[in-house]
C-alpha cells in the first residue's frame, strides 16, 4: 500500500493478526521493512505495521528538507490515516530515533516498546573523530573538494538526501529520553560497533521504565545474528505487554 505524506510516496504493509494494537517495525538507514520478514513470519499470531522510510525500499527515492522530525509526523499522520490511535514498536538503529521521539511526545500513543541497536544517543568521540573533522573543514575553507569524504552511508546518499541525512545524525536525542515514561525492552549486541554498548547503558539509565538484555556474540544487528535469543525476550516481553 502507498500513503502520501505531503507530495512523498509512503509505502508499507500492515499484517493481520490476532492482536488488537499493531506492532509498528520501524528500520534502520540504509534498510527497508524487508528486514523484518523473518520476524514477521515466526510472530503471525500478532498484527504489524511495516513502513518503509524514504529513500529506501518502494517509497519515494529522494525527499527534501526532512528531518528526524518529519519522520516522526509521518508516522503519526499514517496511523491517523489508518485509525490507529494505539500501538506497540520495535525499532532498529535509525527506527530508534523516531521511537524516541514517539514515545517523549505522543506517549499516550505508544503502549510499548522494544529498542535494539538504537541511534540518537550523543556519541563520543576520540582523537581521529576530531581529526577527521579539522581535516574536512581545513580542506573546505582552501577550496579543495571533500565531496568524497564522509561515512559510506552518507556518500552514498543524492545531494538532497546528503543534507537530510546530516541533519538526522547531528541530532541528539537525550533530553527526549528523560521524558519516557513507556515501558520498554532494550536489546543490544555485545558487539554493536555502530551503536556502542554504552548507547544502550545511557537509554536504560535515561527510561526509567526500562529492561536492559545484552546478548552476546551479537552485533548491530541482533535479530538477525541471535534471532532465537532475540525472539524469545521480544515474546515474553509481549506476552505481557499486548
């Protein structure tokens, strides 16, 4: 299905479960709601809402002047559309972020939530992060080209899309965290090196009505490198919160 979100094709898919609220699955930058098929295909006892976001998968290919914020509207304004007016999330990474601000803002909304490998938490940064950054801005001032420096993520990103993206990673995200009073399952990798564990320490220092499960030999990616560990902390999670 399509969704118009102020002139942006929206494409997702909503799941027919037994559950009365949908579990909204929210993906990572660079992902699209595919990711989550395997997921899906073990829970078809529960209802789902799967949204690409864009520029990634079946929706629009390249937007201009969002931001994490628009992302969030975007997401409301497709479960007004659709009548939600309650649900439960599981977010991933870039998902994380929207969740957050979800859950600070519109926590009447979300009943639940389930976080793994969440962005938004303010980075620290060593000596080369630094470097890095002197040698970009150096480099800019003396009119040399540094439109080939920058993560993998971002050079792969159109120009338009490059601004967006800049503007989503140079956005924090802990004060919102204060404000959640959700409840809310934490599930991390030990070795996330995308979002470092310590990420996932401050998140479950920030919710107070948080659970914290590390899962071990796990990266970034930890519903699809531990997925019966995963699964079964997300069930019983659910058991008690749907």
């Amino acid at each position: 299905m399509v969704y118009n979100y102020n002139g942006s094709k929206i494409y997702y898919k909503f799941y027919h479960g037994r559950s009365r609220q949908p579990i909204l699955l929210l993906h990572g930058w660079g992902c699209d709601g595919s990711i989550f098929s395997s997921l899906i295909d073990t829970f078809r006892d529960r209802s789902f809402l799967v949204i690409d976001f864009p520029p990634f998968g079946k929706s629009e290919p390249n937007i201009k002047n969002w931001n994490i914020y628009t992302y969030a509207n975007m997401v409301m304004s497709l479960c007004d559309d659709l009548c939600i007016d309650k649900c439960h999330i599981l977010a991933h990474s870039f998902g994380g972020r929207v969740a957050l601000i979800l859950m600070a803002v519109r926590c009447s909304f979300v009943q639940s939530c389930i976080l793994t490998g969440c962005a938004g938490i303010k980075p620290r940064h060593g000596p080369s992060y630094h470097y890095r950054i002197y040698k970009y801005k150096l480099l800019k001032k003396l009119g040399r080209d540094t439109s080939n420096m920058g993560s993998s993520d971002y050079l792969a990103l159109s120009p338009d899309m490059r601004k967006v993206f800049s503007s989503i990673v140079q956005e924090h995200l802990d004060d919102y965290c204060k404000k959640i009073k959700t409840k809310t399952l934490i599930i991390w990798g030990e070795n996330d090196n995308q979002t470092p564990l310590y990420m996932a320490k401050k998140l479950n220092k920030y919710i107070k009505a948080s659970k914290l499960v590390i899962l071990k030999k796990a990266g970034h990616f930890t519903f699809l490198d531990r997925p019966l560990e995963f699964y079964m902390e997300a069930e019983q999670f659910w058991e008690k919160e749907l």
